[in-house]
C-alpha cells in the first residue's frame, strides 16, 4: 500500500523539522549562524529547502547551474520558502573519464548521494530540489531522495547546443567517434580541429540519446520531476519557466508532506522501464533505476522489469546515436509526456506524481506534436527489443545489449576470444594489428569491485569503428560504456563480474564465444570439465585498493542486480 500524505487542502500547518525548540542549545546556535548570514526570525520560521547543485568549471555539463540555482532560489523565497544551496561531485563522463581508465565515473555517482545526506541530513532540512546535468547527477539525487525521503523534486537542466561542420550536424558524439578515424586516415586533423570547435555551442549534456537526456526522460517517467520537464534545451525560456514552476512547487510538496516513497512505486519503475524501451535509451539506465528502487525501499527487479517488458515494447523515436533525428526534435515532438501519452494504455496511471496528482490526471491534456518522431503503438518504428537482457553460462546474473533504432542490426556472432584488462591495452593491441574480423574481444577484470568503480571501455568500441572493424568482430565486457554508444554488436556489464568469481574470468585466449540475442545468451563454448579444472585454480582476485574513494567503492559496493549501490558486505 501506497503511504499516505498530508491533504494539501488542510487548514493545520504541519510542523517542521527544521524548526527547533526555542531557547534549546540547537536553537540558538542554528539562529545565531543564520542571523549572521542576515536571516530574520520569519525566514527562520520557513519550509528550509536544500538547492542541490552539481556546478563545476571542468565540464560545459555543469557551467549553467550557478544561474539556475539563482533562478530556483528567487521562486522558492517567492513561494514562502527558506533556499540553501549545496554542492556535489560534479562527475562529466568526458572529463572525468580521464584518470584511472574511467573508474571514478560510476564511484562518483554514489559520492554524489552521500554528498546530499550529509548537507541535508546533517542540517534537518525540510526538502530538496535537485539541479540535474550529466549522466550521473540524475540518477545520484534519486538515490538521495528515495534514501531520506523527505519532499524532492528533481529539475532537468537541459542539452547542449549542437553545429554544423562543412555542412554537416556535428555533436559530441560525433567527435568522439570520428576521433578515431583519424589514425587510418579517414578523418583529417584538421576536419576533427573543426569539429571540436562546432559540436558544442553552450552549456549543457550531450545533445543525444546518452545516459544523460536518458535519465532526465527516466525521471519524469518515474514522476520525479514536473510535467513537461524532459528533454529541454538549457537555459532555454522553457527550462527557465520550469525552474520557476519547480521551486513553487518544492515548497507545496513539503506543506504537503509528499515524499519520494509516495513515487517511487513498482508501477513506477515499469513505467519508467517502458519509457526506456521505447526511446532505446542508454543501457546505464537499467542498473541507475535499480539503485534508485533500492535506496527507495521498493522491492522491484529492474532488470526483470526489461526482460519482460521489451518483448511488449516497440520503439517509438529513433534519437541520435539511435537515429538521424536529434533530440531538439523530440522536446518539439512533446519529449517524455508525448512519448508517455503514446504508451499511455500500457502505464500504470493510478501512480502518484510530484504534482500530487496521478500520472492519468497529468496525462489529459496531452498532445504528441509530431507523430512522425514520436510514433504511435499501432505504427512503431520497429517492434525489435531496443535493450536486451542477456543471461548464459558467461553472463548467469545478467549483461545488456542495445540494439536501438530501425537499421539492420548483427544480432549473433560466435569466434575465438582475445582478452584484454583495460580500455588502454585493448586499445594498444589494436594498433598492434592483433585483433582481426572474427575474434570476440573479451575486456573482464573491469566491473565493479575489479577495477575498481567499473572501467569505461566506449573508446575500444570507437577505435573499432575507426579501424573497420566494428561489423566483423564483437565485444563482451564486465566494464560500462557511454550511453552513446549504440554501434556494433556489444555485450556490456556481464554479471557476475570476472574478479569476484563470476565465469566470465574463466575464459581464456582462443576459447570459443556465441552471443545470441535473439535467444539472449553469451555462452563459453568450452567443456564443463576443462571449466572446473580452471575454477579449481587459486582465485583470480585483484589487489585491493589501500586509500581514497575507489578503496571505500570497492569494499562496499553491491552488484549489478542491487544497482550496484553502496551497502555493508553481509
């Protein structure tokens, strides 16, 4: 049964947590802090509403957020509520990627929900709004709210202004593939020069169907932030008039007493799930929703959730890298809320919002501007399952393909494996001329507590393309890959990883792999005896990591099937 909260239509204010006791120690050293910072006595008496800000100069994701969360505060005092800005890791997959193979980028997302409960536990503070931007910021404040349960609200911050080169749409995505074809010649340096220089004209996330638009969409499906919301254009008028619209309406859902657990239902994760399918959004959604079920306490396996509904689920929009249409033209479509209403018989619309409606009332009303990008049920764009779950005898708890828009796809491969530990040796033997049409790349030792923080392999799979190879091999990895990752047939985050005993560290150099999505199995095709005399050897385990984040990451972090979120080893 769904928790109840306040009815906003009652007369009796509900006392606040964030107001102490007069006279108490608390009391007065919170008043004699917040008198110094120019605060009056009525401010004190106020709905106190943390801003959660992500704002950082190292990536364009984030360089807006100090004017919206000027923007957020000037609605919430406006509204009768008291703002406190707060800051957090602020992880870009394309900068923070950099250092230790990628590892920090996945850690990072459960630093950013520790970063929250601290500021707003610690304080007592009455609710939160949450400034979203890049791939890991959304998912990191879900986790949050559902964890504390206080009233959230969550604030896309829009895409990026993407250009043109020498005639052509140019965006990051682009660059980063292209930037690999440079070696073979295909791509000059002085065309990547311009290209670097066009595809990102102002702030914001990737201007596609990567983690980062993917998860902003996830949100308003699960009914986490206003209707309307995803995707937008940052610093758009649009996002702006929905900062102001958010920072009302923060302050109503504490008076209400409407929280995340009020939400974050079963039937919102399968509607947030259905979403995903249709939009082939990124793989990194699947393991994003299922922390954010765990930290909310709601008992739902996500990934059960695609298995099932994928089948039932054709796709309706074919975003960039999933297609030729770009994501302005899905906000222009209706975004989220039109692809939702197209959906809108197979959803649970009895589940509560943040506007403190249900789903269906949010849904009347709604309009799909162009059917064309966002195509009806009876007229999808292919009925093919855009993000298969994958099991077998290499991969028993789980691993992910994404197989996204219309064009043909390869959908079964079987060769020798070569092994690879890092993005950076597969990468040197692919200069090296070792991997050739055939083989089955095999990248473990990466997931989770093996690297650890779960390496980034996306640049592999470019340097593939670039040296024409990406149709004539396949990829199967324990490791993540960017959400614009949407070429070749890749099998991504096998579970159970390959350090901590998972079958997937048995293979070795020349041992056979099938992978088969249409019956959705990676398999080792080598005799169960030869198996068991590898597993009988000592085990494969990586040095631990003595200090810092990735020390903490990799002693507590849960798996896969768990959202890989941060719990005490059992």
């Amino acid at each position: 049964m769904m928790p109840a909260f306040q009815d906003p239509e009652s007369s009796v204010p509900r006392k606040l947590r964030s107001n102490f006791e007069p006279g108490t120690p608390r009391w007065a050293a919170r008043r004699a802090q917040w008198r110094s910072l120019g605060l009056t006595d009525a401010d004190m008496d106020k709905p106190k509403i943390a801003v959660v800000n992500s704002s950082s100069e190292l990536a364009t994701c984030f360089t807006h957020l100090d004017g919206v969360a000027a923007k957020v505060k000037e609605a919430i005092r406006a509204a009768g509520g008291l703002p406190f800005e707060i800051r957090t890791a602020a992880p870009s997959d394309f900068i923070t990627s950099s250092g230790r193979g990628g590892r920090y980028i996945l850690a990072a997302r459960d630093l950013i929900v520790n970063d929250i409960e601290v500021a707003v536990e610690g304080a007592l503070l009455d609710g939160m709004l949450c400034l979203a931007s890049c791939d890991k910021t959304t998912p990191g404040q879900l986790m949050a709210a559902g964890r504390l349960d206080l009233p959230a609200l969550v604030v896309p911050c829009g895409y990026q202004a993407s250009g043109r080169w020498k005639g052509e749409h140019v965006d990051l995505e682009e660059v980063f593939l292209k930037s690999s074809y440079v070696a073979s010649g295909q791509v000059s340096m002085e065309d990547l020069v311009g290209m670097t220089e066009n595809a990102v004209l102002g702030p914001g996330v990737c201007a596609g169907m990567g983690t980062a638009n993917s998860m902003h969409i996830a949100c308003e499906a699960l009914g986490m932030c206003l209707p309307g919301a995803a995707p937008v254009a940052a610093n758009s008028p649009k996002m702006f008039e929905d900062v102001r619209r958010a920072g009302e309406r923060i302050v109503q859902m504490v008076w209400e007493d409407l929280k995340p657990r009020h939400i974050l239902s079963a039937g919102a994760f399968a509607n947030a799930t259905r979403v995903s399918l249709a939009l082939s959004s990124s793989i990194n959604v699947v393991k994003h929703l299922q922390a954010i079920a765990v930290e909310a306490g709601c008992d739902v396996d996500v990934y059960a959730l695609f298995e099932r509904l994928s089948a039932e689920v054709p796709l309706l929009a074919a975003i960039r890298p999933n297609g030729e249409r770009l994501i302005e033209d899905l906000e222009a479509a209706g975004g989220a809320r039109a692809v939702m209403k197209q959906l809108e018989r197979t959803l649970d619309l009895s589940v509560r919002t943040v506007t403190g409606r249900t789903l269906g009332e949010d849904l009347r009303g709604a309009a799909v501007a162009d059917p064309e990008v966002v195509r009806p049920l009876e007229r999808p764009l292919s009925r093919r399952a855009s993000i298969v779950i994958m099991r077998g005898n290499l991969a028993p708890e789980g691993a992910i393909v994404r197989l996204g828009g219309e064009g043909e796809r390869m959908t079964r491969f079987s060769g020798p494996a070569i092994i690879y530990h890092s993005r950076e040796e597969a990468i040197a033997g692919l200069a090296r001329g070792e991997i050739r049409a055939g083989h089955v790349v095999v990248m473990n030792g990466l997931g989770l507590r093996g690297s650890p923080g779960m390496a980034m392999t996306s640049a592999l799979i470019f340097g593939l393309d670039g040296a024409g190879l990406l149709d004539s091999v396949a990829v199967v990895t324990d490791g993540q890959m960017s959400g614009l990752v949407n070429r070749g047939l890749i099998v991504g985050e096998v579970s159970p990883e390959a350090a901590y005993g998972g079958p997937f560290g048995l293979v070795e150099n020349g041992d056979t792999v099938t992978i088969d999505v249409q019956r959705r199995v990676v398999n080792l095709e080598v005799p169960e005896a030869v198996l068991a005399a590898r597993r009988a050897q000592p085990d494969r385990v990586p040095a631990i990591e003595e200090r810092g984040w990735l020390s903490i990451y990799e002693r507590n972090v849960q798996p896969l099937s768990k959202g890989a979120v941060l719990l005490k080893k059992v």
